[in-house]
C-alpha cells in the first residue's frame, strides 16, 4: 500500500478495506496500549481488550463514522471513553479522572531523592518524578509530550477548557523542575553544610 494519509486510510477502511483497518490498527496500538496503561492500574489484558473493543466498534460503525481530523486524538478518545465506561459499569469504585483535580499526593523529600539516586539512566530518573506526580498531571503530561497532542486536545480528552489543561500541563512541569532542581540543592547542603 503506498503512502497515504492518515484520512486517506480512514475513508478506504470506511469502505470496507480490510488492509488499510488492519494498517490503522498497526500504526496506532502502541499509542493506545501506552496511553490506556496510564489510565488505569489494570492488567495489561484488560487495556488490549479495551483496545480490541474499539476497533470492533469501529468496524461495525465504520460507515456512519465521520473522518477524523486527527486519527490518533480520535483513537485515544474512544479509548479512554470506553475503559471509563467498562470500569463504570463493573462497579468498581473508580473515580473519573476529570474529577480528580486536587493533588492529594505531596512526595517526601528524601524519599525521591533515594529513588532518584536508585534509578539507573535519565529515563528511569524522569519517569520516576512523572509518577510522583498527581494523577492528573501525569495524565496531562503523557498526552503532551509523548502523544504530541495538542492543548485543545489534551483539553476535551480531559474535559476541561483549553487554558486548564496548559495550567494542567505548566503545573505539572514547575514540579518536575522543582524536584530536578531538589538533588541539587540537596548536594550543596551536604558539601556546605
């Protein structure tokens, strides 16, 4: 298949194509997994059959479907729409992510600083200050930064005006700086002290 748009694609799966649903799917899993797992402390079998509901949904709907601007947002719309929507319906006690806007987690100190000084690379260090992080602005930082979306995205994903989720996003990014910034202020007290 050569080269084609992501809204080309859409409208040949729309169609009834089953190799461009099949290259869509492709091209978009890893986002979804990634994200999904972000959403929900589950097992991994439940984000992919969460997964695999939306494509089967989309396949059954594929021709009352509208063309996306944006494949991706779309996908990861749908997704975080349906495991809301399973967790909901099971009952678990689960609280919506739009509703969580308090940071109800405040790290101690040195315990970052032990787990910084634990993790091996860069990565490790990051990803262990981002999951220090309110769940929130976890989320809101995994959308900008590793899905590329943009704020108004970020925004309707998270059910919220455009400005909160930039605040959402500077939030979480003052913190991170703070505690990159932490280690350092924690050697000069030591080599001063």
């Amino acid at each position: 298949m050569p080269e084609l748009t992501e809204q080309e694609l859409w409208k040949m799966f729309q169609d009834g194509d089953e190799e461009a649903y099949t290259k869509l799917y492709r091209l978009y899993i890893k986002n979804m997994y990634r994200y999904g797992s972000s959403l929900v402390a589950a097992s991994d079998a439940f984000v992919m059959d969460c997964i695999h509901d939306v494509f089967t949904e989309m396949w059954i709907k594929r021709e009352r479907l509208s063309v996306p601007v944006h494949v991706k947002y779309y996908l990861l719309k749908a997704l975080k729409t349906r495991i809301i929507h399973l967790l909901e319906r099971k009952e678990r006690p689960f609280t919506p992510l739009s509703e969580i806007d308090a940071e109800i987690f405040d790290p101690d100190d040195f315990e970052i600083l032990e787990e910084l000084d634990m993790a091996v690379s860069r990565q490790d260090k990051l990803n262990v200050l981002i999951a220090k992080l309110p769940q929130r602005q976890q989320e809101a930082i995994k959308l900008r930064f590793i899905e590329n979306l943009n704020y108004s995205q970020i925004a309707e994903i998270l059910q919220m005006n455009t400005q909160s989720a930039k605040n959402l996003v500077f939030r979480a990014i003052e913190k991170l700086r703070g505690w990159i910034i932490l280690p350092v202020l924690h050697f000069f007290n030591i080599f001063l002290g």
